[in-house]
C-alpha cells in the first residue's frame, strides 16, 4: 500500500488503532480520528511515524453530521490523496427495549449509520479506481444471542445494505465496498476478562474472544491490492459467533 493514503476513523483505541498501524505496517500513511482520548490517538500516531509512515489525529465526532463529512475532507488534504476509508467508529447502547430513551436512539443511529453513510459519501468523491471503503459492523447483524441488543443489531445491520449498495453504485468506478463482522473482541470496553466476558465466549465456536489484531489483518487484506475483486462481501471474523 506504499503511496496511499487510509482514514480510520475512531482509531484511537481497540479495533480502530490495531487497524491503523496494520494499515501503517503495510505502507500507508493513515489519518484517524477520536472524540476523546487526544493522548491515546496521538500515541497512535507516533507508532505509525515509528514504522516510517505519516501519520496524523483529527478530533471528529462522528455522530454529528458536519464534522463527519470535514474529517474526510481534511484527511485528503493532509496528504492529497484518500484510497482507503475504515467506518470504524462506532458506540453500543445495550439494555431492555423499554429502557431505551429516544436520545439514545438518536445517538446511536447518529454515530453507527448516519455518520457511516456520510463519511462514505464524501469518501466516494474524493477516491479513484482502487479506492476502498470497509465498514466494521458487529456479530449481532448476524445473531443476537439474547436480549438488550435492538437498538445495537438494528444499527449494524443497516450498515450492511448500505454496503452492498454502495458496491453496486461505486462498482463501475473500481472502487470497492466491503463490511466485517466483528465477533467478541478484547478491547477496553469488552475486556476478556470482563463480567460478560466468559458468556460471550461461550457463544462461539472457538470458545475464546478475539483480539484487535486479528480484525485488522481481514481489514488489511480488503485494503490491499489482493483483494480486488472483492465488493460488496460481508466477511465475519467472529470464532464462529454465527456458526
């Protein structure tokens, strides 16, 4: 990937970060952006310049819908180019259907499809043939083992007809779109060790929970130029969460 250019967003922590420094490790320069946390993002960023590559945080939130869309905006700017967008940031509101207030709502379809759908729009001005955008959706747009996931399933889901749609639209320009379903990831906000930790490992096929890493490598490969020929594929990397 020497020469392009990745925009992570949410990619100061978890997923995000593991995403941005395999990007790095395979050769791009790559722009991320946090809400909070400026000294994790920024930590990032020196592990990328570590490997010889740019690397550069913006604060975005990508719940509200102009700063979204500028965040793309700048991370072409930052260094004239975009070929790969990661719709990584996202946020779990979990809890009993009656609980949930309507704000709730709001912000979870703020952040998890409206500001997907917007930082890919602008993304699809600015690529070129080869372009990817790869969106990270959950397990549960695939199986919800149990209640106070609605709100949270029904978020992610939405993200795979986006990404279909978006195959078929940007298709004949060469530019490809593509969603991974992560399964339970070790991540500060679902440590393996956590108190679900031991019942959402149960649920998969492998019996253990999966780390950052091993959901960035999928997302590597999308980026890269091996994977060309795939669009509008939704890929689980869940230890068989699905199964």
């Amino acid at each position: 990937m020497n020469g392009k250019t990745a925009l992570v967003t949410g990619g100061s922590r978890g997923i995000g970060a593991a995403t941005a420094v395999r990007l790095a490790e395979e050769g791009a320069d790559v722009v991320l952006t946090y809400r909070d946390g400026k000294d994790a993002a920024e930590d990032v960023v020196r592990r990328i310049e570590a490997l010889g590559r740019k690397g550069l945080a913006l604060r975005a939130d990508s719940g509200d819908a102009e700063e979204a869309v500028d965040a793309v905006r700048r991370a072409a700017e930052a260094f004239g180019r975009l070929d790969v967008l990661v719709n990584n940031a996202g946020i779990g509101v979990l809890g009993p259907l009656e609980g949930l207030a309507s704000e709730d709502v709001d912000r979870v379809l703020a952040v998890n499809v409206r500001g997907v759908f917007l930082a890919s729009q602008a993304a699809a001005t600015l690529m070129t043939a080869g372009g990817r955008i790869i969106t990270i959706g959950s397990c549960m747009a695939d199986r919800v083992p149990g209640p106070g996931g609605v709100l949270y399933a029904m978020s992610k889901s939405a993200l795979t007809g986006m990404t279909k749609a978006l195959a078929r639209e940007l298709g004949g320009r060469g530019i490809t779109a593509n969603i991974v379903h992560p399964g339970p990831v070790d991540t500060d906000m679902n440590p393996a060790d956590g108190p679900y930790a031991d019942a959402q490992a149960s649920l998969t096929a492998l019996g253990r929970f999966g780390n950052a890493e091993e959901i960035a490598s999928m997302v590597a490969y999308l980026a890269g130029p091996e994977a060309s020929y795939v669009t509008g594929a939704r890929l689980s990397v869940d230890g068989g969460h699905a199964a």
